[in-house]
C-alpha cells in the first residue's frame, strides 16, 4: 500500500534527516542551556529532559539526586519493572533503549481502581499507585501527571510499603504538582527515607519529560 504513495513536493528549507536532527537538537541544546550545575553523570538525562519540553531555561529548576543516575541503571540493567501513573508515559518509554527488556506497568485501567478512588476519596491515578505494592521494591517509579499519585507514593513509603530504587517525580499541573515535587524534594528530611530522584520545582512537568528521563536512565547512549 505504501509503496503507491509519493513525498509531497519539498517547498520549505528544513532538516529531515531523524540523526542529524538529534545531533544538532542535543548540540542546540548544550550550547544554551547551562549545565555546569548538573552532576556529572547526569549531564545527558538533563539534555533529554529539555529536548522533551523545548525549554533550555528547565534546567534552573531540575533537582537531581547525586546517586539517581547510577541507582536507577543499576536497577534497569538488573531488571526492575518501570510503574507509571499514566499510559502516556509508559508508551513514550522507547523499549529498545531497556537494557532487560523491563516490563513496563501503569494500572490506572484496572479492575478495582475506580471503586477505590470512591471510596478512598481520591483520584483513580493515586488509587492506582496502591496496586504497585507488589512491584515497589527496587523499582523505578514514574510519575508525570498526577501530583496526587505523587503525594499517594510517598504515603505509601511512610507507611511502610516496599522502597523503589529510583522516583521520576515530575507531574504536571496548576493544584499539587509543585507542593508534591517539594514534598519529594524533602522526604529524606522529613520522613529519613533516602531515595533517588529526579524533579522539576514547579508547576511543569508532564508525560513527555517524563519519557524522556526514563528513556535517558535506561542507557548512558545519548
């Protein structure tokens, strides 16, 4: 079917080669965004995270814990699933950048999940988080929409559930999302509980972002 159709006359100057356009959006990207804050080894999770949003100015407000690169990996490479709040975030991980071929949940579409939320009196995106349980420990948590999974996480940790090894942290939104992300930010702190993350103070963030600091932990390839 395709072999029938044909390109459009080009009438515009533009880049379309995928490659190059990678190459030059990462070499734009270094050029003027400031990166001298970033931890070494992070360097290419925070050049991920802007491409994703387009905002080079993102970088001010990334908060990255100094051992979220190397525990994160370390946990994909062994073969720890990735929970996600939403199905947007889970379908932008790229699966053949997973060094085990991790398995990739988000239950916000499960059996239960709407009763709960009614009866806990919450959204069905944190209700959802509460069937994480038996994954949690040694996982790698992505959140990028509801501030309200976020808060019903840590909850969850604080209470005693099973610790991941890593927190993508990034939800979106104009009620919760930066109390929640400042809530994260200080949940070693407050709470004793010392787990990597990475977050963005504020009210951005989003499924995009978050892919795209997922598809950055999965491998040191840019």
């Amino acid at each position: 079917m395709t072999s029938s159709l044909a390109r459009p006359t080009k009438r515009y100057e533009y880049v379309d080669d995928g490659a190059q356009i990678y190459r030059d959006s990462f070499a734009t990207i270094r050029h003027e965004a400031d990166l001298s804050a970033i931890p070494a080894d992070a360097e290419k999770l925070a050049v991920r995270m802007i491409h994703g949003t387009g905002q080079p100015d993102l970088v001010k407000n990334l908060v990255i814990h100094p051992e979220l690169v190397r525990a994160a990996r370390a946990a994909l490479r062994d073969g720890a699933p990735i929970l996600c709040d939403a199905y947007m975030v889970a379908t932008g991980v790229t699966a053949s950048r997973l060094p085990a071929d991790n398995a990739v949940h988000c239950f916000l579409n499960a059996d239960g999940v709407s009763e709960m939320a009614s009866r806990w009196r919450t959204t069905r995106t944190a209700a959802a988080v509460s069937l994480w349980e038996p994954y949690m420990g040694g996982a790698v948590i992505a959140i990028g929409n509801a501030p309200t999974a976020l808060f019903h996480l840590l909850e969850m940790i604080v209470d005693g559930a099973p610790r991941p090894a890593a927190i993508v942290g990034c939800p979106v939104g104009f009620i919760g999302a930066a109390e929640s992300k400042e809530a994260l930010i200080a949940f070693a702190v407050d709470h004793n509980i010392d787990i990597p993350f990475v977050t963005i103070r504020g009210r951005r963030g989003g499924s995009a972002i978050t892919s795209s600091a997922l598809n950055a932990l999965a491998t040191e390839q840019e």
